[in-house]
C-alpha cells in the first residue's frame, strides 16, 4: 500500500511540476487590493483563515506556532513541535520533491531515520536554496478533516486526488487513529541574488523590472498533517512544494 501511495504522490508531484510557470517562482498571481505589493502580515494571526469553520480553528492555531517557526528560520523550535513519527522518518522528497519517478522512489527508499534538530535544520537548507529564504507566513487554511480522505479511504469520484493533497506521500503506517487535520499554507521568501538573475532572465527582464510589479511576491507552499499525540495536537508529516497553478 505504501509503494501505491508513493507512486500516486510521485505522479502527481510530477504533473504539478509539468504546469508550473517561470513566474510562479515569483508571484502567487494574485493581485494585492487596490493594486499594491504584497506585504507581511501586520499582526501574527492574519495568514489565518478568516473563513475557517469554528471547529477547525483549533486545527489552524495548533499549526500556527510551526508555521511561525518556519517563516522566522528558527528550525529548532520547529523540529520540538514535530511528533514522534514525523521525527521518526522523514525523506527527502518532504524538502525539495523530485520530478522523475525513479528519483522519487529512490527518495522514499532511503528515508531518514530518528531524524535530530540538527538534521532537520540541515535539510531545510535545501528548501531556502530551492525557493527562497522564509522571511513571513502568507496563509494559513483547512484543508481536509475527513478520516477516510487522511487515510486514503475515500470512495468519492475524487477521493484519491483529495488524499494526495490532504496528505501526499504521508507513511501508512502512520496511524490512522490519531491523523485529525491537513492544513496546506503559504511562507514569503526571499531570493537569492543568483536566483534573482535567473529567474528575470528566464522572463526576459532585468531583475529591477521584475522586482518593481506588483504581482512579485516569492513564496513556497507547505502541507502539513496534524496528529493526536498524548492528548496534543502536533506535526505528525509535512512537504514542502513548489508554487504551482492550482493555488
């Protein structure tokens, strides 16, 4: 069941990657009111969802803190927030996902086991250098509180689909029992002088053009699947994406 999972989630991560646009490394495609640059929040609680059910709220403040923890870079407050099975294992793929099948599945063939503070900060090197330094978070929201769609049960038409981006290529042997949330959100970014370069040269302008549109508002996607753990709700698996269409 594992291996099918990991296949879909290979899959999918593949098309998402397909569709993606040069811009996309840059702008959310979304315009700020009246025409002005995206900005950080003024206060910690406004990437929330303002629209979030009344019994999901308690889902979006239990992912907030690692959230938070994120967008300032401070990994090790962000590791003691984890639970024991994400600690547990955690792949590469769940930093900077691979496009091909085969590096995909070598990814999840060779997790890393008993995961410390000091390697997970290691990792997250590789998600500033592929999408940017996080620098505030952009969004917060529910995605899913189904069980069978948080297990990959579901018999609706979609199902299968809404698994995949409720909880990606989250381990099975994760328990089903405990798994109460997927929360899927944004973090601002910054680039990085040479990523500035290439990504304005991929759209044929200078860096100073594209930093001046309104629409310029770097940021990366992260998924994140709250568990039950001693009665606490904590980060039981996470993936961090790339921007794509679909947000």
């Amino acid at each position: 069941m594992e291996a099918l999972s990991v296949s879909v989630a290979c899959r999918v991560t593949t098309l998402i990657a397909a569709i993606l646009l040069p811009a996309l490394l840059t702008s959310c495609g979304k315009k700020a009111p009246e025409g002005k640059k995206n900005t950080a929040q003024k206060s910690e609680d406004d990437f929330l969802d303002k629209d979030a059910k009344p019994d999901e709220r308690k889902y979006l403040v239990a992912a907030k803190p690692f959230f938070i923890a994120v967008a300032n870079r401070k990994y090790a407050d962000a590791y003691a927030l984890l639970s024991r099975h994400a600690r547990a294992r955690m792949s590469f793929n769940q930093f900077t996902p691979a496009e091909e099948q085969a590096t995909f599945q070598q990814y999840e063939s060779n997790p890393y086991a008993n995961v410390t503070a000091e390697q997970f900060a290691y990792l997250m090197q590789y998600v500033e250098a592929a999408r940017g330094t996080p620098r505030a978070p952009k969004m917060l929201s529910v995605f899913s509180t189904d069980p069978d769609v948080l297990n990959r049960r579901s018999k609706e038409q979609f199902g299968a689909m809404d698994s995949m981006f409720a909880i990606g290529a989250m381990p099975d042997w994760i328990p089903a029992d405990i798994r109460r949330a997927s929360l899927r959100g944004q973090i601002h970014t910054e680039l990085s002088p040479q990523e500035l370069q290439r990504v304005a040269q991929t759209e044929g302008i200078s860096v100073e053009e594209m930093k001046k549109s309104e629409d310029f508002d770097p940021y990366f996607n992260l998924k994140v699947v709250l568990v039950e753990e001693n009665g606490q709700l904590k980060v039981g698996y996470f993936e961090f994406l790339p921007p794509s269409m679909m947000d």
